[in-house]
C-alpha cells in the first residue's frame, strides 16, 4: 500500500526532495506516521511525503498531477490551508485565498483527482492553529478564518464520502495540558515534536477507525 502526504509546510517539514527514504519524509508528522505503520505492517506499506513550504491549496492543485496522480498511490492524504490565510500578512504582500476560492479550488482537486484514480482512497486534513506570542498582533482574524478553511475541508469530505481528519480540538485540548505556548505548536502553526507525534496519531487514528487500513491485516 502506498500512502502519499500532501501539503505545505507542516507536512514538508524540512525534508529531502532528492530521497523517498527516511530523509525523504522530514522532520514532521509524516516521519511519526511512517514509523509507527512500518512497524505495525512490515513489507507491506509505503509512505512518501511530497508536501512543499509555503503552499496555498492552488499550488498543491498546480501539481498535483506530478506529486500526487503520477505516484498512483491507494491514499493520498491532504493537509492544506493555514498558507491561505496566514499569506495575507506576508512581508511580500497579501497573497491570501478567500475562503470562497479555497472551497473552490479544493472541490476541483478532489472532484479531478477522483476522475483520474476512481479508487484512491482520500484523506482530508483540516487546517489548525494555537494562541502564540508571535502572531498576537493578528491572531483572533487569522484563528477564525483558518476555522473557516477547515469547515470548508469538512464539506467538501462530506460531499464526496472522504475521510477527515479533526484537529483544531485535539490541539485545543492538549494546549490545556501545559504552561507552553510552544509545546504543542512552536509558533502556533508549525508542529513541536509534541505536535507532530499528537498530529500522527490523529491521523492513524481516524485513517484506522475508517478501515483505510484495513487490507493490511492479516
């Protein structure tokens, strides 16, 4: 089984783009995911990482024929859409997606990518943030508009029976746990390792409860 992992920064996390071994999946929840399945199923599974730093749900559409339909894998899991907001206050200008775009864009990539691999199996990840000195200046828009992103991401798994995968509360909740602002997110968008391992196990979690895994056993 092949499991390709889709998205911007936190799932790029600072990997190799020149290797599709361990340096291939990064630093991030992508290296956690892979771990604990290659160790559940050994022989049997396949992880690769093809997210990109700075990506918007128009660039992960843009090449998702050579990062995603071109590896023909049986998941391929999605986590998109902090970029889209938190662009608006780039050094370099605003280059944000409205909400309405995103729900857009995102609607074309699933509805295209499901026309070209019928039978892949897709899961969506919705965008999360965490209160953070470093975003204090902004921070009330920028959490409710990626809320907003991730209701859209919601929709549209609801729209084509696809798998979502809930973030934004577990983060909540485990926020509640320490006096860090900096544990669960380091700087309220980009996993600590505390992040990326509660961010694998999520996404197991849900992956596995929906029976995505299920060919495996045995």
């Amino acid at each position: 089984m092949r499991i390709v992992l889709q998205g911007d920064s936190i799932t790029d996390a600072g990997r190799d783009r020149a290797d599709d071994g361990v340096k291939g999946l990064g630093e991030g929840y992508p290296l956690f995911i892979a771990t604990k399945l290659y160790r559940d199923y050994p022989g049997k599974i396949e992880v690769l990482n093809r997210g990109i730093s700075g990506d918007r749900v128009c660039d992960v559409y843009s090449r998702i024929k050579r990062d995603g339909w071109a590896l023909k894998p049986d998941i391929l899991s999605i986590f998109v859409g902090v970029n889209d907001v938190w662009h608006k206050w780039s050094e370099a200008g605003d280059n944000s997606i409205s909400n309405d775009k995103y729900y857009e864009i995102y609607d074309m990539l699933i509805r295209h990518t499901l026309k070209e691999m019928p039978k892949v199996k897709i899961v969506i990840v919705g965008p999360a943030i965490l209160k953070n000195k470093r975003l204090a200046e902004y921070y009330d828009e920028f959490r409710s508009e990626v809320q907003l992103r991730a209701e859209s991401a919601r929709k549209i798994a609801e729209k084509y029976d696809l798998t979502f995968v809930e973030l934004q509360k577990p983060l909540d909740e485990a926020a509640k746990t320490v006096d860090d602002e900096c544990y669960w997110l380091r700087d309220g968008v980009h996993p600590a390792q505390a992040g990326r391992q509660l961010i694998a196990e999520k996404w197991i979690e849900t992956v596995t409860k929906a029976g995505l895994l299920d060919e495996l056993r045995g």
